[in-house]
C-alpha cells in the first residue's frame, strides 16, 4: 500500500492517475527547491509527470532539467506517496502517484528553461517548512534526517 498525504478522495468526484517523479537534491547542506510561479506560487521538489512511454528515470532527468536546469545523477529510490489534488493547469481532479529519488545534483547548465520556475537554496528544515504539500516535505525530513 502507499502512503496517502493530504485530502482523501471525495465522493462522487472522479480523478485521473497521474504518475510523477520527484528528486531530494542535497549539495554542501543545502537542498535545492524549486519556486514555482504559476498557477499557484509554491515551493516543491523539482519533478513533475511521467510521458506515456517514458521511463521514469527519463521522466526525472527531463522534469528536474526543465524546472532547474541542473543535470543530475539519481542515486536511489527513497520511496513513493500518493495525493489527491485539483491541477488547474490542466483542470482536472488527480490522484498523483509520486515517486521520490535521492539523486546528486551533477552540473547546472542553465537557468530554468520552463517559465515560471526559480532554483532555489536552502537548509533542510527551512526547505521542509516552505514545500507546498506533504508527501514532499515527508520525504525531504526523513531523508535529511537519515543523511545528518
């Protein structure tokens, strides 16, 4: 069974699957969020959704380059979580399957090339208390924790 964060889901409202990557970036202490500005400004573990016939670890290069511009180098699977959710950007109701890595954060090639989207550095607990759900901030305390 996986884990659920946040809302359950509701009667009577349908929710399409959505499957999704997720990466922890630590480097020298800091850990790497990323600020997204629209449609809602939230911080949140770089990642996002899995292409039909994408592999995940694809998925998780493509998603934390898009909104980082980092390359980086998955180190393992720490572990999965679900949440259901409204996605404006798409308007629809989402059960997100989430799947969160440890990866290493390799070599910034650019700035952000999604629009929207700003990198951002910072201690772990500060990180923990700004991410936007709690599926992530979950995974980023344990993992900090287990690392220190």
């Amino acid at each position: 069974m996986i884990r659920r964060f946040g809302a359950g889901r509701q009667d009577g409202r349908r929710y399409q699957r959505r499957p999704g990557v997720y990466a922890v970036l630590v480097r020298a202490g800091q850990v790497l969020l990323t600020h997204q500005a629209v449609p809602d400004r939230e911080f949140q573990l770089p990642g996002g959704g899995i292409d039909p016939g994408e592999s995940m670890l694809a998925a998780l290069h493509r998603e934390v380059f898009e909104e980082t511009g980092w390359r980086i180098a998955p180190l393992r699977r720490l572990g999965a979580f679900r949440r259901f959710t409204y996605m404006p950007e798409y308007d629809l109701w989402a059960e997100k399957l989430c799947t969160v890595y440890l990866a290493r954060p390799a070599r910034q090639l650019c700035p952000p090339p999604e629009p929207g989207h700003s990198v951002h550095w910072l201690p772990p607990a500060r990180a923990a208390r700004l991410l936007a759900n709690d599926g992530d901030r979950a995974f980023l305390s344990a993992c900090c924790t287990a690392r220190d």
